[in-house]
C-alpha cells in the first residue's frame, strides 16, 4: 500500500502542489485535496476579468471534474 496524501486547501498553491506531487510520484501515493467550495479560479487570470480580457467563468476550475482526470481524489469538506 502506497503513502497517502492530502492537501488542505485548492486555490492556486493547494492546486500547485496536488499536481506536480503526483506528477512526480505517480501511483506511489493517493492523493486528495479537501476544499469547501466545489469550484475555484484560476487566481493569476483574475486581473483580466477586472480588464474585460475574460469572463469569470472562463477561468473556473470545477473540481469534481478536474481533478479526477488528474488521478487526484477531491472531498468537499471543511
């Protein structure tokens, strides 16, 4: 059996660190991020959307979709 990890937290570092962790190990650990929200943004797009460069829900990452197809398992929680 494998290490697990979890990340608290999917804004910008909590993505960060879930994605490039299991890049670099692969299937030698589980991975799950805990976030209360089932969505967040893309926090460096942020200043376009103040521009009128995008809209908000151009740089919306919904988790529950995102992350699986990564290998990463999410939960929804506090």
């Amino acid at each position: 059996m494998g290490s697990k990890v979890i990340v608290l937290g999917a804004r910008f570092g909590g993505l960060t660190f879930a994605y490039n962790l299991k890049r670099f190990v692969g299937d030698l650990a589980d991975i799950e991020v805990i976030e209360r929200n089932d969505g967040t943004y893309l926090r460096p797009l942020i200043p376009h959307i103040s521009i009128g460069v995008v809209d908000p829900e151009e740089i919306h990452v919904d988790l529950s979709h995102a992350l699986p197809r990564k290998g990463i398992d999410w939960t929804r929680a506090e």
